[in-house]
C-alpha cells in the first residue's frame, strides 16, 4: 500500500469540506451501495489530525500522528472473521461478521501495512512495518505466535498453497521476501530492481506476480525456485502500477496505478490490456466479488470506483466519494457485503457496513 502521506488539510476534509481534494471528473455517479448498519466504531483514541469545525480558527490541522489510520484487510469467510491492519495504532483489529462485533485488537504489530488470513492454516500474516518483521497470529487464539524479519518496508503479500510459501513485497527494500510457513523461517530474498507493490499469486499458472511500481512492471515468480522467469512491461496508460489482483477463473488481472488513477484490465494469457478505466485519485486497495463479479476500487482521495465483469469487460456502475481517506476496501464473497475502515468520521475510527444495491 502506498506510503503514508499527512496533509495540511486533515481537518477540513474531515469536518466536509470536500472540494478541495475531489473534483467533478472523479465523482460522475452514485455509488451502487447501501449502508446496512450503523457505523461500527474501531479500537482507538480520537484523531489527533482531527479538529471540529468551531475550533478551526487558523483553517489548519496539526501535522500530527493520524491514530485511527488503517491498511489492508483480509475476510476469512470459513470463520467469518475480518481483520483490519490499524495502521496508526500498530494493531490488527478482528471483527465477528457474523453480529458485527469487535472481538479483538492484536496488539504490538507497529505501522502495520499488510494482512492476510489463510485459513487452511488457521493463521493470520501482518507485516510490522516500522521493525521490518511479519507476524504471525493464530486464529484460534488470536495472539502474536512467531516473528519472522523481512527486508525493507514490507507491505502486501500473497501465499502460495503448493509450496507453502509466504511472499512478501517489500516496498522500498525492493525485494521481496519469501517466508516457509511450515517454520515461519525466511527461506530467500528476490531482488525486484525497483519498488515493489502487491503481490498476488494464481493458481492456475502456479506463479506469484508482483508489481514493480517505479519500473511500470508485472513480474512472474516460480515459487517453486524462487526466482523471477518474466518481466512483462505495462503501456504508458499506467503510471507507478502499485495494486494487483488476480481472478484466476476468468484468466484476468486488475492493475491500479496510483501515478495517474488508471486502473489496467488485463489479459493473463498474453499480459496485453484489455481496457483502460478511471479511478478516484491514488487508488489503493482493490477487492474483488466473485459471486457477483463485482471490482471495488479505494482511493486515498476517498472516492471509490466499482466496477462490473462481464466476460472480459469491465463497466463502470458507480464512482463517487464516500469518506476521508477511503482507501481500503474488503468484500465478503460469501454474504457480498463490502466493509470499509474509516480513520475519520467526527474524530473517530469506524468500520462502515455496505451491501451492493444492483
């Protein structure tokens, strides 16, 4: 996920004055989406980079430590169970989808960036970003039960089932780190010659493919050699390519880049675009409904762009702000339901609850 960036006018954005980050072109028409319950409020301090409205009397905000920041997320739809990477409070948050209930705030994972559940191992991987080390949690017990370090900056991962290999980017390490889940040890560390992105693995091709983000490149990676066998160059349409993610059935990859808010359609079989689309400013996380073949795009511009697949077409059916700062997103593929973490709603961080309405 891209690297946190504080702005002078925290505090505006959040009390609704929201022209001055979000234009015309990026909000074209309503969300498909519906709130189906009351804003669920996270563990956490009130916003520091938060000020009401009566007490701006400067129009600015303090650059201090947004507390109630978040990053990824990761559904384990088995156990029905959401964690959220709470960024600003260096823990993972665990919420019960099944009665919308904070059960857990997993302590001790500083800056924390990226979170993945695999629930065929019953463990939940976050990357401790500020110490450069990953952390493994139980699922059972929801407690830390391994540390395991990785280069610099790691951020988004990706496992891969055969080999029973973690795969981590790490960002401005430019590596990425491979982790043997079967003893949480470091088993290799691949060069990327750039910055790296996400990284996702498909199981068709059984390659874990990463984005190289200050080389406008997709890489393929054997992760049974652990090494890189194909660079593949994306078109001038995309700039600083940083999110991806696979649908493995279709044979099609969804790219983000964050330096002119494309997002790339593309085809897995030869790597060629298949489509362009705009997307809110600095898009980030992408979340994918397969049951519904519905694409959720978050921005840090706090627009979110959803989209529908149709065979290997992409449709626009909404693209609108919904929140300062919106620029994780998370789908349920069992219930459709689509969670959005909010560091700033009136000061306080809070997970939003949305059910598609089309």
């Amino acid at each position: 996920m891209r690297t946190v960036r504080y702005i002078m006018v925290a505090a505006l954005l959040s009390a609704g004055l929201l022209g001055t980050v979000t234009s015309a072109a990026e909000r074209t028409s309503v969300l498909p989406l519906k709130v189906v319950h009351a804003d669920l409020p996270l563990p956490g301090k009130p916003d520091q980079a938060y000020v009401p409205i009566n007490q701006q009397s400067t129009g600015k905000a303090p650059l201090k430590k947004d507390i109630n920041r978040f990053d990824y997320e990761s559904v384990d739809p088995q156990r029905q169970l959401l964690f959220i990477s709470h960024l600003g409070a260096d823990s993972v948050d665990v919420v019960d989808l099944r009665n919308n209930r904070v059960i857990a705030n997993i302590k001790g994972v500083p800056a924390v960036h990226g979170v993945l559940a695999v629930p065929e191992l019953g463990e939940v991987f976050a990357n401790a970003t500020a110490i450069n080390q990953l952390e493994v949690i139980s699922e059972k017990t929801l407690h830390i039960i391994a540390h395991v370090p990785t280069g610099v900056h790691p951020d988004g991962m990706a496992y891969a089932p055969k080999v029973h290999e973690l795969f981590i980017s790490d960002e401005t390490g430019q590596t990425e780190t491979v982790v043997d889940t079967r003893n949480n040890r470091r088993v290799a560390t691949i060069a990327m010659g750039g910055e790296v992105g996400n990284s996702q693995y498909d199981p068709v091709s059984q390659r874990v493919f990463a984005d190289v983000q200050t080389r406008n490149e997709i890489v393929a990676i054997d992760p049974r050699r652990n090494v890189i066998v194909q660079r593949y160059r994306l078109p001038d349409t995309c700039v600083h390519d940083h999110s991806l993610l696979i649908d493995a059935p279709a044979r099609l990859a969804f790219v983000a880049c964050d330096g002119n808010a494309r997002l790339l359609l593309l085809n897995m079989r030869d790597m060629h675009v298949l489509s362009v689309h705009k997307t809110g400013r600095h898009p980030d996380v992408l979340a994918f409904d397969p049951g519904l073949q519905r694409l959720y795009v978050a921005s840090e511009s706090g627009v979110v762009a959803v989209f529908q697949l149709k065979g290997k077409q992409l449709r626009l059916l909404g693209r609108n702000y919904l929140a300062y700062e919106a620029h994780s997103v998370a789908v349920d593929p069992q219930t459709h339901r689509v969670y959005f973490p909010l560091q700033n709603v009136d000061g306080h961080g809070v997970l939003r609850i949305m059910a598609p309405t089309l």
